[in-house]
C-alpha cells in the first residue's frame, strides 16, 4: 500500500520539515519517506516510480486553496471610511468633560440653589411671580440633566473614535446633540427670568424695585457658546476628512499600544514643571487669599449660628480640600520630574483637583454671584489650562513613542493620528472636485445657520430691552377753540425703571412748528401732570404722563384743521463725582408723535 487518504491512516513515525514547495514529509519508523499530495498521502519511492509533476500538481493545488482561504469575504471594495483625527476628537471629549464638569458642579448646583429660595416657606416677592420663576427653573433643572447626558454619551463617542468604532459623523453628531441641550437650556432659564417679570402687575407691586437679572447671569449659556464655536471646528474637519482622502491603502504597524503598562514612556520634565508650577500658584492663591477671605464672611455673618455663615462654612471645606490636594499634586509633579511614575499619574490627580474648585464654586451661588465672580474661578482655570497642556505633551509623548520595540509578539498598532484610505470606485480626480464642492457646499451652510441662529439669539435675549419704554395715545377729549385743551397722553411700558418727577423734562411741537418745554402744573405754553397710581413721585409701568394746552390755543376743534402733537421726553440728573463737582447727566427717552383728533 503506498497511498493514504488521511493522514491518520499513516504509519507509526515522525513528522518533517516541509520542503521549499511546501509539501509535507513523513517518516515511519521503518524508515520510509511518504509526502502530502492533493486527495491524501503517498508512499516515496527512492527508483523515482512517482512522476515529479504529480508532486508538482499537489503543490500547486495547495498553495491555491491557502490562497482561496486568505481572500475576503465579501466585496472586496469597501466604501468611503474616513476618521477625524486624533486630535481633533481630543478637543471633543474635552469640551464634553468641560461641559459635564461645569454643568454638574456650577449650572446645577446654582439652579438647585434658586429653587430652594423661590419654594421656601416665605415667598421672596410673590407666590404668583415665585411660582413662575419656580416653573422655570424645573425645565432649566431638566434640560441640565439632559446635558449631563449628552455630555458623557459625547465622551464616550471621543473615545470609541480613537479606536476607529465609529463612523466619520458621529462625534459632529454627539456634538451637536450636546449643543441643542445647552441651548435649550439656556432658553428655559432666560425665559423663566422673562416670566418672573411678566407675572408682576406694577399695580400692585414696587416692580422696578426688583433685582433686574441680565441674560450673562445663565451659567448654561457659557459652555453653549464655547461647544458652538467647537463645532464649527469639528465639522470643518470632518468635511475635510471626509472629502481628501488619498488613494491608498491603510498601512498596518507591527506592535501594541499599553498605555498603562510598565514599558509605557514616563512624561518629560516639561508638563511636570507645569504641574508643579500650577499647584503653587493654586495653593498660594487659595492660602493666602480664598480662605481669610471666606473666614472674614464666616465671621461677618456670625458663624454656624445663621444660614448664610453655615453655608460660607461648607464652602470653606471644600477650600480646605483643595488645599490638600494641590500638595498631592506637588508631589506627584516632583516624582514626574524624576520619572518615578507612571505618565497617568499626574492628569489623573489634577482631575479630583479640579473637580473639588468646581464643587467650590457651586457652593458659593448663594452670595448671588456669577462663576466668574467667584474667587475659587480663577484658581480652577488655572487647573483647567494646566491639565490641557499636560494632555497634548502626554499625547505627543505617547504618538513619538516607538512601540514596536516594546514588545514584538502584539500584533495590529493603529496609528490614531493617521488617515484612513479606501478605494475608489472610479476616476480619483473626479471624486475629489465633487467631493471638495460638498465640502463647500456644507461648510457655507454651516456658517450661514451659525450666523442666522446667532442672529435669532441676540434677537430672542434683547428682544425685552429693544421694546419702547413709552407709548402715546389720544387724551380722549373733545378739542375746542379754547386754550386748556388736553392733548395726548404719555404712558410708560417699563416696569423696570421709576423716572423721579424732577427728572423728567416733556416739550411739544406741534404740526412741525418750533417746539417749546412743557411745565409742570404751572402755567406756560403747555403743561404736564402725572396720573400717578402708586403716588410716589415715580413714574413707573401703568403710568402716564397728560400734556394739556397751556394758555395758547395750540390745536383747534375746527373739521378743516390737523393737529400733529410731537412729544420729546428728556431725562435731566445731576450727578456728583468724588471731587465734588456736579455733572449734568441727559438721556434721551424718545420722541413719539400723534394726530389729534
């Protein structure tokens, strides 16, 4: 028998080398040669009996089915998978955790913080205008939530598309789903402030007297113009990652990337310095400044015994705790220095540092300060621009790092920071010009809704202010040929001013003619009265102001005759500066016009 069909059929021996055609040989224990054919295994016969090109023919058929097997499956012509590079989904997930960071300690602990004041027992103004602004605040509170979780679905997102797991769109998509939340947000609580002013009647109570919150005052508002702005960035390039990608195929790497492994490079001595460099300024700024100062308040509002002291205690803890922890980040910059520790290290114990500021300056929303009033602000942007260069060193030291000689037995290094490439289906230039007109094409959109939408936006948080702060009508009465006719009527719209009696300076024109000054309940070309409700000696929103003739017949009551009355308001101060020298401040309040009927 010289031909087997499996090789477990076989005599009792030993395997071979294969030879230089790739045929598998056999030796059996009585010495005997057999090698591998194309349907099984057949007996070596030294007087050459098998013809060489049978052997020949198993060769050949083998080396085909090693060949078959190594094809792809399926169309070997993938599509279009261009990713965004390295650093650009950096900034992505760092805006994300900036955005996840502020939300979390800042937006929410201060809307947290407003809603406790406007549901406690005694009502701040009113319960109808408190329950407005409550209503508010609960979609603000929610719509912060659901930041919260775009924010860390966006970080996620950063991180699968370092790993190329996502496609070319997802990060611009996460992103702009984080800005829709911000906005929306930042909406919910300028309309909640909005809403607090329209449910105060003037006509009950002292409106003007209430605090007046300003658009800047929404802490939501600022990450949103930060991630807009980022946007715009990241579409850019990812339409430009998307239209140039070259015709080539997408190199491989021998090696492994472990980042937290011991063969891991240690950080250089730069970002060390600016980690120690930073923890110096931050413990010196929050020893020598943050905590007397808040000690003097704690003193100032009588320690654990009030409200406000208790709370400018708990803020002190958290001063404390920052403290102590930028010592910690000392001495991890000092061992960085050395290279004792791992390049994670030192980020990773900036991160809790930050995090601490954060929780810091939430804390202190209750003096009614903005973020960046607050004196843990500005050490905590100190962190903030640290931890962002020791980031991109990290990241360079990590990318110049040579990998494969770490360890050769890993295998597949994809470089994070270099293109991907596919084939084209047809002509290469051709595909470039339609997708650079995309391009184009996408980004001039892109400004344009940027430019629209902030267009709406400016117009949506001072559409309030833009609104005239007077109006005029008819004084309602029958004109005749006499000289004490009533004329029109002055009513003020602003509920947010009071105009002092002696402030305000009224004159009339009428029918184009010269104007003249209105006096004040006395006799003169013309004369103005307050029709004061509150009686005050203001005027405020709900009252008005009636001009009469003056002892001249201005507008007569005759059918063949207009009366056009001109009203110009002007408010005249006098202010007194640190010298002692009084200035004469005028504000122009309009000019509104009417024809007498």
């Amino acid at each position: 028998m010289d031909f087997v069909s499996d090789w477990e059929d076989l005599p009792d021996g030993e395997w071979l080398e294969n030879d230089e055609h790739g045929v598998h040989w056999y030796l059996t224990n009585d010495g005997e040669h057999w090698f591998s054919t194309e349907d099984g295994y057949r007996l070596w016969v030294e007087d050459g009996d098998v013809p060489q090109d049978e052997v020949d023919e198993s060769i050949y058929h083998e080396q085909e089915e090693d060949d078959d097997s190594t094809e792809p499956e399926g169309d070997e012509h993938a599509g279009p998978v261009p990713r965004l590079s390295a650093g650009t989904t950096l900034l992505s997930m760092s805006l994300a955790l900036f955005v996840l960071a502020w939300t979390l300690f800042i937006t929410i602990a201060s809307t947290d913080y407003n809603l406790d004041r406007y549901t406690s027992g005694s009502p701040i103004i009113a319960p109808e205008i408190d329950r407005a602004m409550v209503d508010g605040l609960e979609l603000h509170q929610t719509l912060n939530m659901v930041t919260l979780v775009f924010a860390g679905v966006a970080v996620g997102i950063g991180c699968m598309s370092l790993l190329k797991k996502t496609p070319w769109w997802a990060v611009v998509a996460s992103q702009a789903a984080l800005l829709t939340a911000l906005t929306l947000a930042s909406r919910a609580a300028f309309s909640a402030e909005q809403a607090r002013w329209d449910a105060c009647d003037p006509s009950v109570y002292y409106c003007h007297q209430m605090k007046p919150e300003s658009v800047f005052t929404v802490h939501s508002l600022y990450p949103a113009i930060l991630t807009a702005f980022s946007l715009l960035y990241i579409f850019n390039q990812s339409m430009k990652a998307w239209a140039n990608v070259d015709q080539q195929e997408e190199s491989e790497f021998e090696g492994n990337i472990q980042l937290f492994s011991k063969s891991a490079p240690r950080l250089g001595g730069f970002p060390a310095l600016v980690g120690l460099f930073m923890s110096l300024a931050v413990a010196s700024f929050t020893h020598f400044f943050v905590i007397p100062a808040t000690d003097d308040n704690i003193s100032t509002f009588g320690g654990s015994l009030t409200a406000q002291g208790e709370l400018f205690q708990s803020v002190q803890s958290f001063n404390v705790l920052v403290l102590n922890v930028t010592v910690l980040v000392m001495v991890v910059s000092l061992l960085t220095l050395i290279k004792k520790i791992p390049w994670w290290a030192l980020p990773a114990s900036i991160l809790p540092l930050i995090a601490l500021q954060f929780m810091a300056i939430g804390e202190s929303q209750f003096n009614g300060l903005l973020a960046f009033e607050q004196d843990p602000f500005y050490s905590s942007a100190c962190s903030m621009l640290a931890i962002v260069i020791i980031s991109i060193s990290a990241f360079r030291t990590m990318a110049d790092h040579d990998w494969e000689e770490d360890d050769e037995d890993y295998g597949g290094y994809d470089d994070v920071g270099k293109k991907n490439y596919y084939e084209f289906y047809g002509d290469e230039e051709e595909d470039y010009e339609w997708r650079g007109k995309i391009k184009t094409v996408a980004m001039a959109c892109a400004l344009l809704f940027a430019g629209i939408g902030g267009f709406f936006a400016v117009q949506f948080t001072l559409g309030a202010t833009d609104e005239p702060a007077f109006q005029i009508r008819d004084a309602n009465g029958v004109l005749s040929n006499g000289s004490d006719d009533d004329l029109v009527v002055i009513d003020m719209l602003d509920k947010t001013n009071a105009y002092s009696e002696e402030t305000l300076r009224v004159s009339l024109k009428i029918n184009g003619e010269e104007s003249v000054e209105c006096t004040w309940k006395r006799q003169g070309y013309c004369t103005f009265v307050y029709l004061e409700i509150f009686e005050d000696r203001g005027l405020t929103a709900m009252e008005s102001i009636l001009i009469s003739e003056g002892g001249l017949n201005w507008c007569s009551g005759a059918a063949d005759e207009s009366c056009t009355a001109t009203v110009h308001l002007t408010q005249v101060r006098n202010e007194e500066d640190e010298d002692m020298q009084i200035t004469v401040q005028t504000t122009d309040l309009g000019t509104y016009t009417l024809k007498v009927a």
